[in-house]
C-alpha cells in the first residue's frame, strides 16, 4: 500500500488549503483507493496560518471584536493553546477586509493587529507566533504599537507598557525585504495594496522617520533586518518593540508538525499553490515542502506555471499545471472547477505511473 502525503497551499481566493488537499485525495483514491493519505493542511504565514496551525496542534479558537484597516469593527479569529497563541495579521489588516476602490495604504492601520495581541496577552499568552501574510497596510507597524499602549497603559507611552516584557514573539513570513529603500515595504508592496508613485514615496519616508525616531529611542535598529519589510512594515514592528524572532512560516510549521518523521516512509509528496514560478523558489511554502521530504519525490501542481526547467532542476519530480491551456481565469477560480482540476491532474500524474513505487 502507498503512502502520499498532501500538503498543499492554499489557492488565494479559490480554495484553501484543506479544500484543495481534499481535491488531491480524491484524485488518488480514483486511482488507488488502497492508498494511505495525509493531508496535511499548510500555510507560510497568510491565509489559513490559525487553521493550518490548529490542525496541528489543537487548541480553542478565540473570537475578538477589532478595528479592520479602515477602523470599522470586525470579527477576527486567533488560536490559542495553552500559553501559546497563533496570530494570522490579515484577520485584522488583511486586504480581503477591503473592496478594491477602498484599498489605500496611506490611512490603513495595522492598530486590529494589536488589539489582537493584547487579547491574547490578556488571555494568557506567552509565546506568540504571527503569520505575517496578505496584509492592506503599510503604515510600519505605528498602528499595532499604538493600539498595544492604548490597551495596557492610560494615556502613556511604549516605556509604559510593562504587560509585553515576558512575552515572546516569532514571526512567521518568507519576506526578506528590509524597511525602507528601493527594496523596502511600500516600494515593493505598496502598489498591490493601491498606492500611487507618489504614495510610495510618501510611505517609504514615513517609515524611515519612525525607524529613526525608534531607533534613537531604543538605541537600536532593526529596520533593515530580514522580514522587518513583510506585512507592510508590521515585521519591523514586531522585530524592532518586540525583540520578536523571524522564521519561514513554513518551516515553523513543518518543525511544529514533525514533517520530517512524518514523511520518512512517504511514496510521494503532493504540494502545490495558485501560481508558480521562478519566485517559488525564493523560500515559498512548495520548497519548504521540497526540502523537507528528504528521498520523496514531490509532485508540486498549480493553476499557472512558468519556469518550470528550473522548478525541475530545483529537486521537484513532477510539476504539472492543473488548468487547460484555454480556460479563463474566471472559469479556473470556480471552487468546484478548481477541486475538479486538482483532482483530475493528481489521478493523472498516478495513471501515468511517473513513480513506480505510487
């Protein structure tokens, strides 16, 4: 009998992770209905970060009331298991919270995000893990240390705020790119989040005068560290207040699961996301995968591939699209078109016998 592990990403705004996960199952099980599978559902800091985490750990999911990017309450989830919390930033910030004609990263705030963080803290917390992914801000993080001093001081200032000094934090992301400059949070992510040229510029000095003014304060700076420029500043925050550690999301989560025991025996790896290219290969969730799964091959499918030679050449057995060449985008982003097409490209890749051991 086989064993097949499926660990796929989630598909942005189509499928998440355990919808496609299951979409891969049955496309073995139409092949090999003997096969043992596990699914294990994944994220590297964005969307299903909570899920994918209380899948493997348990815990009780928490609700709290907080402020969207736009300062409008709304209901965001957090997971909390024993003294441990798993924060996912976009359930506060993230850009789905926003219609497009909303999205303007001059005024969205991250000031959710830190509500969030003082609910945990107040619950309890000590270890905190944030999923640093899909966020609508660029703001630096001004508006979660904002929310965090109006939470546990009265009309004082950051020296004040004494509930955090036993707390640690690790943030998850596979952003490398520092504060400020040219590779910096608003030049490289601002003009997805609806910033201007002019925006840009604007967002880009803000940022570097409240790393000056943090870092004259603190005697320090973390601005140009790896990850501060993830989230649209919120890493730098975290990593420049917090004294927070940055991980591959991935990774934390691979180690969190013991990915590496799980997978020893494995026949083959089924991983996947929306849309791969040359860019995978800079730390996303599909590597993670890859490097993880020791002698297994890994199958890695997506709705969109380019580069495939060098997702080939990078260690990956088999990359396959899962669309026809000729379906709209449209048509592709349908749940049930997208599961069917997973499903069909997964029993596809086993009929065809690409490992003699499947």
């Amino acid at each position: 009998m086989s064993k097949i592990i499926v660990a796929i990403d989630s598909f942005k705004g189509c499928l998440t992770s355990r919808e496609a996960n299951q979409a891969a199952a049955e496309g073995i099980r139409s092949i090999n209905p003997d096969a043992e599978i596990m699914q294990v559902p994944v994220s590297d800091g964005g969307e299903g970060f909570v899920e994918a985490f209380y899948s493997a750990i348990g815990g009780d999911i928490q609700e709290h009331t907080v402020n969207d990017p736009l300062m409008r309450p709304v209901v965001a989830h957090y997971l909390l298991r024993d003294t441990t919390a798993v924060i996912e930033i976009a359930q506060a910030s993230g850009l789905p919270l926003l219609k497009k004609e909303e999205r303007n990263p001059l005024v969205a705030t991250s000031y959710g995000t830190g509500e969030l963080v003082a609910d945990a803290v107040r619950k309890g917390a000590e270890h905190i893990i944030v999923g640093l992914g899909g966020s609508a801000t660029s703001d630096a993080g001004i508006g979660m240390v904002s929310a965090l001093v109006d939470a546990f001081t009265k009309n004082g200032t950051w020296d004040d705020v004494k509930a955090l000094k036993n707390v640690h934090f690790t943030i998850a992301s596979d952003v490398k790119n520092p504060l400020c400059g040219e590779n910096g949070a608003a030049h490289v992510f601002g003009p997805q989040k609806g910033a201007s040229p002019d925006d840009v510029i604007t967002l880009d000095n803000r940022a570097r005068a409240f790393a000056e003014a943090s870092a004259k304060h603190f005697g320090y700076d973390r601005s140009k560290m790896k990850g501060a420029g993830a989230a649209g500043g919120l890493g730098y925050a975290f990593l420049q207040y917090m004294g927070a550690d940055c991980k591959s999301g991935i990774q934390l989560l691979l180690e969190t699961i013991h990915f590496d025991e799980m997978v020893k025996d494995a026949d083959l790896v089924i991983t996947g996301e929306g849309s791969t290219d040359r860019q995978t290969l800079m730390g996303k969730l599909p590597v993670g995968i890859l490097e993880q799964s020791i002698d297994a091959p890994v199958c890695l499918i997506a709705g969109r591939i380019s580069d495939r030679e060098q997702l080939l050449q990078a260690g990956f057995a088999y990359v396959e699209c899962i669309n026809p060449a000729d379906i709209t985008l449209e048509e592709a982003m349908r749940k049930e078109v997208a599961m069917r097409n997973i499903s069909d490209t997964v029993g596809r890749v086993l009929r065809n016998g690409v490992e003699n051991r499947i």
